[in-house]
C-alpha cells in the first residue's frame, strides 16, 4: 500500500506508473487465465479417453485441483480489474455520478482493506504450510505450491482496488473499476484500454 | 450479532462486490467481538476459503462454462432457434414459444441464466419487436424463459448445491428435466394466449422442405442433452466427465461442422472462461467460510428454532425453505444463497425426511424465480447490461411469468413425481 504515497504530489508520474502497473499485470494474468482452462480442459478430456480405453490417470484429480485454485485466484484480481465481480448495483447506479465517485471511492478502499487482510493471512497460511512440509498424495508434490496463488492473487486485487481510487481521485468521471468505466462498456478482448 | 446484519445489509445494498460483503463483515465481527482469538478465526477462514474451491465435484463448473462459452460465440444458437421457429412460428404467440423453447433447448448447453440471456435474447429479441411484440413483454420473457435454463441440466444451480449438500449431482440433473419442461409448456400456454387476445401477427408457414433444411442445420446442436443427460442417465458419465465430453463435443461442433470459430475466438472464451470461474469460485469459497463462521458462531441454532418449531412438518419445513431461497434470491446471486443456506437447512430437512433431490429441484427452481425477481434479482441487472434497456421496461411485464413460475413451485410441491421419477427411474435400472 505504500507504494502510492510517494507519488501522490506529481499526477503525470502517478498516471504512468498506473499505466505501466497494469500492462504488466494484465499480460501475465490473461495467460494464466487461458492457459489453466485450456490445460484444464485437455486433462478432463483426456482422462475420459483414458479411464475409457486404458485407466484413469492417476494425478489428474491432483493436477484440476491445482488448475481450479490458479484460476479462482487470477480470476479473482482479473475480475477486480474489469468489473466483473457479482454484486448487487441498483442504488450505486441510480446514483448521480458524484455521489456515486465517492461511493465508489469508500467500496474500493474497503474492498482494499479486506484484501489486504487475507493477503497477509493467506501468506501466513502458506508459511505455515511450508513448515509443515506435507506432499500431495499423487505426484508427492509439497503441498505448500497450491496454496503460493492465493496471496498473490488477493494482494493484486489489493492493488487493482487501490488502482480505482487513484482512478477516480485523477479522473473527472466515476469510475468502476481501473479499467472499465462501468460495467455496461463493452469489454476489449485481451487488451488493456487505458 | 446487529453489528454483523448491519454491515452485511449495507455492504450489500450499496454494491459491495458479494466476496468483500461476504469476507468483510466476518473480518469485522471477529476483530470486534473476539480480538483475542481473530488472527486464528482468519486464518481458518482463508483455510474454509480454499476448502470452498476444492472439492472434485465443483471441478464440472469452468467446463460447463466453457463449452457455453464456445457455443455462445459460434452459430449454434442461431440455428437452434431457425429450426425450432420453422416449426412453431406460425402458431399465435410462435416467437415468443420459439424463445422458451429454445432457452430449453440451449439449457442442455449452459448452467447458468445469463448465458442463456445473452445466447438466445440477443438473437429473439430483434425479431419479437419486428413481430410488434411490447419491449417490456420480451424483456420479461427472455429473463424468465431462461430461469428454464437454470433447471435443464447442467445447472449450477444443481451442481453448488449437490455439492453443499452431499446429494448426487447426477441424479439432481435428472430430476430437473420434468420440472423445466412443465414450465416450458406453462410459459408457452400464457404466450399463446397473450398473443391471441393481443392478436400479434404470425409467421407465414413454412414448408416441409424449409423445415428439413433447419433440421438438418440444427439437429447436430441436439448432441448436447444426449451427451450430458444420456451419458449421466445410462450411467457412463459421471459429471465431469460429461463436462469435459461437452466441451470437446462443442469445440467439435463449431471448428469442423459449422467452421465458425476462429483461433481468436476460442482463446477468448478460454478467457472468459476463467474469469467467469474466477467471480463464481471465490463467492463459493467465500460462500464456504461464511457458512462456516455463522455456524461456529452459532447463528442459525439462534434463528431457526422460532422459524421451524418442534418436530416440524414435512410441508411446513418445505414452505419455509422455499420461501426463504425464494425472499435470498431476491437480493444475492443465488450460487451464495444456495452454498451459505443449504447447509443450514440440511438437519431439519434430514429429520423432517425430505427428499433431498426433490428439495433440490425446488431449491434450484426458487433459486432462478428469485433471480428474475424484482426488485434486486441479478437477472434483471443481467438483462439491463445486455439490452441496455432502463430497469423499468425490463421487470414491466415480470408478474405474469413470476406467477406462473409460483404455480409451478406449487404443482411440484403437490405432485413431486414430476421431479423424482426420472431418478428414480435411473436408481432402480
């Protein structure tokens, strides 16, 4: 969370560092994204093909349950970055569009709050699961690399809602999410608009 | 105890995402009440969070919502809805019965609601406006043709609360066909009618020729229910792998038969595939801790001894749980309301010997009417963001269809054969 204040007195830094943050993020999150169900759906595939004609291969129950958790978790800041978190947004859209900014600015800073909260005690889970030292029962895996996504995954959405506030504090217009302005916009495949 | 409703009740109404509404309020409730023993309450909460994403079962989801995605972006809706309007079309009300039947029809492809909305409204609408039909009426019947969807298998529905509950998903599938279908034929008796009284113009007929073209075109979309409902019935798929079939059946479908699908495009459903997977499993996860934190604080022990009395009815305890789904849904996803209340209800529905496939139908059912339900069911919100349309003129013409759905609730409480009996019919051969 720190590292917005430093740059708070120059806007155009500000922007840039926005800019480029998400760039970086966006590219490494799309390809986790499309690769985990793509390799998600080759594995469920071929399983039923093997569990057909030869047996079923033994660590794909393991392997889904890792591709499922990489997902939910990039998914998780993903959805932040693009609005597309369900939520149940009647009031906040019959809003005039400055209440709604500073609605928008409280939701985010708590959502903010919140995520940062399990990112510190999802990290501490994951510590606490590399002292143990448990493997996986299939591929004897440490157990510890399933759980790595998850504070990962919270502390970028941690980011991406301190990303909206500095949105909405250098823009004029409300907006969702640092990405999208609302959530009826159309959505750029793959691409980062900003 | 007031601290914790108040600031769900608020989080919620103001457009909270549901996770942080979800989350927040037990991070506030244990750093509040119980500061001494909060960082341990959290970290089992991120513990219950994973416990949430993980069981097997749930591994169905991201590939029902795959081969949806697939097919959304290719031409199968469009022919589906070309074959069935050659054959109802010039009936009075035949577009409208043409939407129901082919939100059926397309439920056999997706779980969700919105999926549906978005495959066969985009397509329906256009042409049901051309036909002089009001917008309020099509907007009220695209939502609520599609809670059909949400009934035909695979459902999400059925799959979180199979999953919430211990009960077969397979057989939850199987009992959700009737149901879907007796709606189906309810929907289309009002579209009938309306139409006629209306007096709505029809399609001109169109010949045997035409409509052997449109099978022809459509009839390969028609694998879909023999895979998942035909494999899970006979017993060969379980249902990830009738996932999994579906996906590669869907891919089959629109790269080598219809050649509809780009590298681009399929790349992008994998997207978003996995973003959709990534909003629906951390509310479960979510969803999962939630459940478990008002159970260790021991809430429902509090709530529902005054709501069920002793020793309640069979009938009593289905009323309530169907009222109370049913009021859920009205304000979040019904995925949350399914995971957090299921289990819950599970020991009264156990001791009043409810049959669990058949609560699951009803469950499911009340999950979808409460969705499409004003003032705050995510359907509509679904609808508005498709249609761009003002909130309005989408619940306008909603209280027909939402009664209908009522009697139904009814006929299935009365009759629960109309659900069961194709489980049953699967378990004893």
């Amino acid at each position: 969370m720190g590292e917005q204040s430093g740059n708070e007195k120059k806007p155009s830094k500000l922007r840039l560092f926005n800019r480029y943050l998400g760039k970086v993020v966006n590219a490494m999150e799309v390809s986790i994204l499309v690769s985990c169900v793509a390799a998600l759906a080759v594995l469920l595939m071929v399983n039923v093909f093997a569990r057909t004609f030869f047996q079923s291969i033994y660590f794909a129950e393991e392997v889904s349950k890792f591709l499922v958790m990489l997902t939910t978790f990039t998914g998780v800041s993903y959805g932040v970055r693009k609005a597309r978190h369900i939520r149940m947004g009647a009031f906040l859209d019959a809003m005039p569009p400055k209440m709604e900014k500073v609605f928008l600015i409280i939701i985010c800073a708590v959502s903010a709050v919140v995520m940062g909260i399990m990112t510190w005690f999802s990290y501490q889970y994951l510590l606490n699961a590399m002292n143990r030292g448990h493997v996986t029962p299939a591929l004897r895996m440490p157990s510890w690399t399933f759980y790595v996504i998850i504070p990962i995954g919270f502390g970028l959405a941690t980011i991406q809602y301190i990303r909206t506030i500095i949105k909405n504090l250098i823009e004029k217009d409300p907006w969702q999410s640092p990405d999208q302005q609302s959530e009826y916009e159309d959505e750029e495949v793959g691409g980062v608009q900003l | 105890m007031t601290l914790f409703g108040i600031s769900l009740g608020s989080m919620l109404l103001f457009g909270f995402p549901f996770m942080v509404t979800l989350l927040g309020s037990l991070i506030l409730y244990v750093y509040v009440y119980m500061p001494d023993f909060a960082p341990k309450l959290v970290t089992t909460m991120v513990q219950q969070v994973i416990t949430g994403v993980t069981p097997p079962a749930l591994v169905c989801v991201p590939m029902f919502i795959l081969s949806a995605s697939i097919i959304t972006g290719g031409e199968s809706a469009g022919r589906l809805i070309r074959m069935i309007k050659s054959f109802v079309g010039h009936l009075p009300g035949g577009l409208p019965i043409t939407t129901n039947a082919s939100c059926t029809l397309f439920g056999a492809v997706s779980g969700s609601t919105q999926a549906t909305v978005a495959a066969i409204g985009g397509t329906m609408r256009p042409m049901l406006l051309e036909a002089g039909y009001k917008s309020s009426f099509t907007l009220g019947l695209i939502v609520n043709s599609s809670d059909i969807a949400f009934l035909i298998p695979p459902s999400i529905g059925f799959i979180v609360y199979g999953v919430a509950t211990s009960t077969s998903i397979g057989m939850l599938f199987l009992s959700g066909i009737f149901p879907g279908l007796l709606i189906l034929v309810m929907f289309s008796a009002y579209c009938f009618v309306y139409s006629k009284i209306k007096k709505v113009g029809v399609l001109p007929k169109e010949t045997w020729a035409e409509r052997m073209t449109a099978i022809k075109d459509g009839l390969p979309v028609m694998g879909f229910p023999v895979i998942i409902v035909g494999g899970i019935y006979a017993g060969f798929f379980s249902p990830t792998e009738a996932a999994s079939a579906s996906v590669f059946y869907a891919l089959f479908l629109e790269t080598v038969i219809y050649r509809s699908l780009t590298f681009e495009r399929i790349v992008d459903s994998f997207l978003q595939t996995g973003v959709i997977t990534g909003v629906v499993f951390i509310l479960v996860g979510a969803g999962q801790a939630f459940s478990w934190m008002i159970g260790f604080m021991q809430i429902p022990q509090e709530v529902l001894p005054p709501l069920f009395g002793t020793d309640p009815s069979m009938l009593r305890v289905i009323l309530i749980v169907v009222v109370v789904y049913f009021v859920a849904c009205m304000f979040v996803d019904p995925i949350v309301a399914i995971f957090i209340l299921s289990p819950i209800f599970q020991p009264y529905v156990v001791s009043a010997g409810v049959d669990p496939i058949l609560l699951g139908t009803l469950v499911t059912l009340q999950a979808a009417i409460g969705s499409a339900t004003p003032p705050f069911g995510c359907d509509i919100f679904t609808a508005q963001l498709i249609f761009r349309r003002p909130y309005l003129e989408v619940i306008g013409h909603s209280l027909p269809f939402l009664l209908i759905l009522i009697l139904a609730t009814v006929i299935l409480v009365v009759f629960p054969q109309i659900a069961l009996f194709l489980p049953n019919l699967a378990m004893g051969g």
